[in-house]
C-alpha cells in the first residue's frame, strides 16, 4: 500500500490520522533520530518534512536520519521546488489553489516535474489552502499571497470543491507555522462536507483539545509541527487521544 493509498483508507474507514512535521531548518541528525524512534514507537501515522525557507537544515540529511530510525512513511512537504529527495517515500504536490500567484498554481511544478518525475517519489497531488489564522506566517509571506480569511467559509468550501473537481487527490487548510491559532472546527466541518477526498488540517495545534476539536469537526490527517518541537510530550498526548478516537 502507497502513502496516498493508507490515507485514503483512513479516509474511508473514518480513522483518525496523525502527521509530524518536522523542519529540517530547526532539527539536527541527532533530534531527527529521536523524533523519528519517539514517533515510531508511539506509532504516528506519518512524517512530513519541510521547511518554508531551507537556510542552514539539510533536507537530505534529515530524510537520512528518520528513515534509518522508523519504519514509517516519510513524506516531502516541500516550501519551494528545490526540496525534493528520492530518499522520501512521498511528495505532497502542492497548488496553492487559495491564491492567484501562477508561479504557485502551475509555474513551480512545471520546473520541479522533470526532477519529480526522475527520483521516483510517489506523488500525491494536493489542494493547499491558506487560511488565515491570526497573524501573517512564512508561507504567506513567501508564497506572496492572501490567506482566505477565517471567517470566510463559502470561499473556502468552493476553494476545495474546485480542486476536487480539477483531480486533485487531498485537500490540506493550513494555517502556517507558527498560527496564532488552529483552523475553525466551523470551517472545517463545512467543507467536510462539500468534498469526498481526504482532508488534511494543519497549522496552530497547541495541545489535546484543539486536536481533538479539529479531529471531531471532520479532519482526516491532521498535522502538527511547532507544537511537537516545543514540548515533544505532546505527541504521547495526541495520540493517545487519536487512539480513543478510533477504538
């Protein structure tokens, strides 16, 4: 079973799943190798990687490092066309479908395809939506464009139905590293309902409550990254909620 394959069965089985984002900007080897045993053993369902501005992390390297020390699936998050590694099992393929910039829709994956294409990654093309959750993050900065405003629901419900609608296998509502605030369990539960692909949530999950709100509002995979990096107890204690979800 492919990456894409084991989300869409948690999909369909309504199961909970469990993403850390690790950021190879702020993780030396040695705290990849101990996120990548902890998450192992705690049985997350997935590592993503990526890093919005890659300046002194080793993409390669951190890959390396998780990959030699779980058995778990690793997954490229990329924050630019440049991050991309055959010692993945996966890349996200991202079209910011929230935003106008064509480099980000199209123009970026036109550079990146031939690279793709020849690592053998598998690909899992991918709806990203910007929402915005209280302050401005690096992606919005970098990406050079508007966020959907939180309360905005029926641009974001149509946002998603549109990139289903184009093919796309996933939809991920992002909030951004460092979001003052998780995405509204509202928003979420609105266009739950509106698609029929997987929903992935990420960005300002602080702790179990928010986790388990976004998980009950209809989040398929959820991600969670600063958190985890702070206080790496976290993790034990979304999981643990994860599992009394699914029981």
């Amino acid at each position: 079973m492919n990456v894409y394959q084991s989300i869409f069965a948690g999909f369909k089985e309504k199961r909970k799943q469990l993403a850390i984002l690790v950021d190879p900007d702020k993780t030396s080897p040695d705290n990849a190798k101990k996120i990548a045993r902890e998450c192992d053993k705690l049985k997350v369902d997935y590592l993503f990687v990526g890093s919005s501005l890659l300046m002194n992390g080793d993409l390669e390297l951190c890959i390396e490092e998780l990959r030699k020390n779980c058995s778990l699936p690793v997954v490229i998050f990329p924050g630019n066309n440049l991050q991309i590694s055959p010692k993945a099992d996966a890349i996200l393929f991202l079209s910011l479908i929230s935003g106008r910039n064509p480099e980000m829709l199209i123009g970026n994956h036109v550079i990146a395809a031939p690279h793709i294409k020849s690592s053998g990654l598998e690909v899992i093309p991918t709806g990203y939506i910007l929402i915005d959750c209280g302050r401005i993050t690096s992606v919005h900065y970098m990406s050079t464009t508007l966020p959907i405003p939180s309360d905005k629901n029926d641009i974001a419900i149509c946002t998603a139905m549109a990139g289903e609608m184009l093919g796309l296998k996933t939809i991920y509502l992002d909030g951004g590293s460092g979001a003052d605030k998780p995405i509204p369990a509202k928003m979420i539960s609105l266009i739950k309902e509106h698609i029929n692909i997987p929903l992935i949530t990420g960005g300002g999950i602080r702790n179990t409550s928010q986790a388990k709100e976004s998980w009950e509002a209809g989040t398929d995979l959820l991600v969670v990254g600063n958190a985890s990096e702070k206080d790496p107890e976290i993790i034990k204690q979304i999981i643990d909620v994860r599992n009394d979800m699914n029981a």
